[in-house]
C-alpha cells in the first residue's frame, strides 16, 4: 500500500497552477485503491513569510474549502491543518538535529523566495525542508506527488530518513519518493511565462484564482502576455517562446490533452483563437469549483469540523510514530 503525504499552504487563493500541478493529481490518487492519502493545509509552513501572517485563519479555511470542491474526499482521505497535529514539530525537532547546515543552505526555494536577502529573510524558511521532511515522515509517508519544483525538497527529505535510520541503526523510515505524475503540468505566470504561477505573486493579473469568476478569468486570459508569431505545429517551435509554451500548456492540462494534440489544433493560428478557446474552458472547468467554494465558505463550522476530524486521524497515525522516535532517541517520559 502507498502511503501518499501532500500539502498545499495557505498563502492566498489557490490558484489554477496549484489545481493542474497538484490537487487534480491528488484527486486522481485518492481514487486509487492501492492509495493510503492524507493532504495537509500547511499553516505552519506559511509563516515562513511574514505577509501571510494577519489572515492565515481565514486562508486555512479557504485552502481546505478548495481542496474539498475540487474533489477531495475527506472521509476517503485524511484532509486536516498542520499546526492542529503537535506531532509534526515535535518530529521536526530531532530530524533538525540530523540535518546539515550545508543541505539546507542548498535549497533553491530558499535562494528564489529569499530573493538576494538572505539575512533578513526568516529562518523559518531557511528551516521549511526540515518541517515538511517531518511532515511526510511522521506518516512514514512511502510517496509525494508534487509539482517538479519540489523534488529538491524531496529528495532532502529521503536524505534525512537515511540520515535517521543510520544514526539508529534501523530501517525505520521509508525514504519517501517524489511522485511527480506524468500528467502533472508546471504552470507559469500569465505576465511572464518564465515565473511559477504563484499565489504569492504581487500582481493578481499573473494568475488565475479557483475563486476568479468567469468576467475576470475571460479579462485575465485576454490580458496574458503572448508574442507577435503565430503558434507552431510542434513542441520544438515553442522552444524560447515561453508565454505560447504556457499557454498552449494549461489549455492541454484542462483539456486532458497532451501538448502535441493541442499543436495540432492551433499550429499555425495567432493567439485570438486559442485564447478565446482557453477562456470558455477554463471558465467551465472552474466555475462548479467556484460554486462549492462559495458554498462551503458560508459554512465555516462544517470546514472546521472536517479539519478537527481530520487532525484527530493523523494524529492517532502519528502519535505511535513519533513517540517510538522519541523511545529511540532516549527521550524521558515519566
Ligand atoms: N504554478 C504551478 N504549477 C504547477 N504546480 C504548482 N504548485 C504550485 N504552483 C504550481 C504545486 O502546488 C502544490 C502546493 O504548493 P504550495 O502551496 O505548497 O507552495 P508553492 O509551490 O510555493 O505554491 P505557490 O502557489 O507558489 O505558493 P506561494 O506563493 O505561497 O509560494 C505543490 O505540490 C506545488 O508543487
């Protein structure tokens, strides 16, 4: 049995990126019988970053409202919030004690998000690799389907088991493995395909938001930055031509088509065409997402109470895991 770990942060609205790159895939897996998943709303991952800090209640609430009107199932599924489950900062501590400064100093995330300040950026984000390590471990998480910009951290995260299971000498850990599916797709920026899509972005006009509604995904689609050639038939005429990359990419990733189908249909055709198309798509794709969203939200106590029940189940499946890490370490409790 897999036993699938993810999490999305609480950082914004969620975006379109973060429904194609992520979530859809989660969905996919949480229908799989050999799947054993828990998501986690990562409130304690985004306070990493000082903005997010004054509306993170309401944020968590949304995030979950999202996850849960784009298909997850939280009676299939374990869907609960970081900061309700104690077990994932308190394994934090001790796999910190295993980590090397030079693992974490080479995390990439930490370069971009700290941008050319790392002195004044949080050790909190310098310290995320060793938080979401103690996530995925905590569960003996076996698989992590996340978007490829995660695989470092990942990869870190297996690091730090075998660092674990070493030092203890057992095979406690499993080293987790980054499922990054073949349907999942990165999606860039709307302004500058070059850059994530990202909730955090300062500019609203540089994504689309599962909440968006239709006049404002319609204007943002017309608005996205394209180039002045037509679109190629094949995928090595986008090569250096990022924004028709992107384009052509989210419409493939909501038509469940591959890249190449869609080249098919608009090689040869200027942007009018394909953005008008991928407009009305993903306003059809989003607006029922939106419609439960809405719904949810105006139940607050039915979100909080998936959220209480969730973080009762991971709890009972971390609270064994981590107490016999402490055993292990020489931990007194008396
Ligand atoms: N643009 C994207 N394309 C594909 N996948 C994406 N993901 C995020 N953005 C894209 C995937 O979504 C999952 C949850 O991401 P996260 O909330 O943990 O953090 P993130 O990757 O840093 O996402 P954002 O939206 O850019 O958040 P902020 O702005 O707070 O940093 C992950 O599996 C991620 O790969």
């Amino acid at each position: 049995m897999k036993r699938i770990f993810s999490g999305i942060q609480p950082t914004g609205n969620v975006t379109l990126g973060n429904y194609l790159g992520a979530i859809k895939n989660w969905v996919a897996l949480q229908n799989e019988a050999s799947c054993d998943c828990i998501f986690c709303v990562v409130d304690q991952h985004a306070i990493t970053v000082q903005k997010n800090i004054g509306a993170l209640k309401r944020s968590t609430q949304e995030t979950a409202a999202c996850l849960i009107s784009a298909g997850i199932d939280p009676v299939n599924s374990i869907l609960f919030n970081q900061s309700q489950v104690e077990e994932h900062m308190k394994l934090a501590w001790v796999l910190g004690c295993l980590t090397r400064v030079g693992w974490l100093n080479r995390m990439i995330q930490f370069k971009d998000k700290a941008n050319q300040d790392k002195d004044n950026a949080s050790a909190g984000l310098w310290w995320y690799p060793v938080m979401m390590a103690a996530d995925i471990l905590a569960y003996k998480g076996t698989h992590v389907p996340v978007g490829d910009d995660q695989k470092q951290h990942i990869e870190l995260a297996r690091d730090i088991a075998r660092s674990y299971n070493f030092a203890f000498g057992v095979e406690f850990f499993p080293l987790p493995q980054a499922q990054i599916l073949s349907k999942s797709f990165r999606i860039m920026s709307l302004c500058d395909g070059k850059k994530k899509m990202s909730k955090s972005d300062s500019s609203d006009m540089s994504r689309i938001n599962i909440t968006d509604n239709a006049d404002t995904i319609a204007h943002k689609i017309k608005k996205a930055k394209t180039d002045s050639y037509s679109l190629p038939s094949e995928t090595g005429g986008l090569v250096g031509r990022a924004e028709a990359q992107n384009l052509i990419t989210i419409y493939a990733a909501l038509s469940n088509k591959s890249v190449e189908v869609a080249l098919l249909e608009y090689g040869g055709c200027g942007f009018g065409r394909l953005k008008r198309d991928l407009a009305e798509l993903a306003i059809e794709v989003i607006r029922p997402i939106r419609m439960e969203v809405h719904r949810l939200m105006s139940d607050i106590k039915y979100i909080d109470n998936v959220l209480k029940k969730g973080s009762a189940r991971a709890s009972a499946l971390s609270k064994p895991i981590v107490k016999e890490v402490y055993d292990t370490i020489g931990f007194l409790s008396t």
